[in-house]
C-alpha cells in the first residue's frame, strides 16, 4: 500500500492509513516525514497552516527547502501582533516563499458579531471561532491533509501527539512532534533563523495580542496563551464535535 497510486490510497481506511504511516515514519526525520507526505501521500493536496508566531521559521524553512511555492495558509485574524506581521514579512522573504495565502474572517459576520472588534473581551471561544475556526473550513477546500507545527513538549494534549492524526475530516501532520525546545533552538541557529521580535520580550508563544502575555511560567512556553482561562486552544486542533458551541 505505502507505494501505490492516490487514488488507490484515498481508499484506504483512515484507522489502516494512520496505523501505517505512524508505525512507517513515526522515528523519520521531519524532512522524511515532509517528502513522504508531500510527494507520495498527498501530491497537491497538503498544505501548511502558520502563526508565523515564536517557533514558525522552523517549520516554513523545513518546506522551503522542499518546495518553495507550498501553499501556506495564514490566518488572518486582524488580531495579530503588529510584530508578527512584520516578521511574516521578513520570513516570506528571507526564505523564498512564494504561495503564502492570507485568510481573514468574513467582515460580513465580524460586523454582525464583532463591531468593535471586543469579543475576546466577553466571549474568547467566539472570537476564535469567528477569525480563526470557520475562515480555516474554506481556505483547506481542496486538500486532504494539512501540516502543523505543534510539538509534544509544548505539554497539555500534545503531550500525546501523534506524527499523523485524522480530525474533522481530514489527516494532519505533524512532522516536529518529537521535536524538543533543543532541537528548535538547534535548527534556529544551524538555519540562521531571524527570531520573533516579541520572544526576547518574554513571549515564548504567540498568538492574538489580546489574549498572549509573557510567559508566567518559563517551563510552560504557552502559559502565556489565555492566561487566567481554561482555554488552552484556539480550536483549530479540536475535532468538531468537541468544540464549545458558540452562535
């Protein structure tokens, strides 16, 4: 099976097709894990949804080097850091990158939901629902399968994290999952990597800037991320039937 046609791997069971691909590649470095998924599993069908937040530059010089014009799909949310668009800009361009593909919420529902643009205020799981789960739905129309950048040591649910996994209908890849905060800062310095700005302010991960802080625990990198709430995530990596219901 791992080296039939698409067509006949489509057909493939989604429990068969994981137990296959994690037992395969499990222990494949990231680039193996890459090459596999983006020639042989999912041929014009994958993409990569990026923050460019605190640990991005890994994951997008990974795909650079595999194939520069990779559809990246970026969020945007309107909430972004002024820094992080900054930096998307300078990895776009230190890198080569050359499909990078900006989504915003639709202004028509923010309008209806979100006038003066403080539901975060009232209601966290909303305003994400509003500018980062329902814009994702239509900008992953037409790929099966979508690369992130989530790592284990990260803690909470990833701590458990599978390199492939199958949620809302489609396979996600998660090829640094293994990866440790060494290995991050390993790859950054190998890659001469530009930094986030904000990370020597504290933020060792980043997100909307009104629900990031610093990090109030240095071993715990999202401890910054809805500080004080029982959010952990945003929702793009909960299942849809687990998701808070929101309007």
């Amino acid at each position: 099976m791992p080296y039939t046609d698409y067509q006949t791997r489509l057909r493939e069971p989604v429990t068969e097709r994981l137990d296959r691909l994690n037992a395969e590649l499990r222990d494949a470095s990231a680039t193996t894990i890459l090459r596999a998924s983006l020639v042989r599993e999912w041929p014009q069908k994958l993409t990569y949804v990026s923050s460019f937040g605190a640990e991005s530059a890994v994951m997008l010089s990974l795909i650079a080097d595999v194939d520069p014009d990779f559809p990246v799909i970026f969020l945007e949310t309107g909430m972004h850091f002024p820094q992080t668009l900054d930096y998307k800009d300078e990895l776009i361009d230190r890198l080569g990158l050359t499909n990078v593909r900006e989504t915003p919420p639709s202004e028509t529902e923010r309008k209806v939901l979100d006038p003066q643009n403080r539901l975060w205020k009232t209601d966290p799981d909303a305003c994400c629902a509003l500018r980062k789960v329902r814009p994702l739905e239509p900008a992953l129309e037409g790929f099966d399968a979508w690369i992130t950048g989530r790592k284990r040591f990260h803690g909470g649910a990833r701590l458990s994290l599978p390199v492939f996994e199958h949620a809302s209908g489609r396979f996600k890849v998660n090829p640094l999952a293994s990866w440790t905060q060494e290995d991050v800062d390993r790859h950054f310095a190998y890659r001469n990597l530009p930094k986030h700005p904000l990370v020597d302010q504290g933020y060792p991960s980043i997100g909307c800037w009104p629900c990031t802080k610093p990090a109030a625990d240095p071993s715990d990198i999202r401890s910054g991320r809805w500080a004080g709430m029982a959010k952990t995530e945003c929702g793009l990596h909960v299942d849809k039937k687990e998701r808070p219901r929101v309007f």
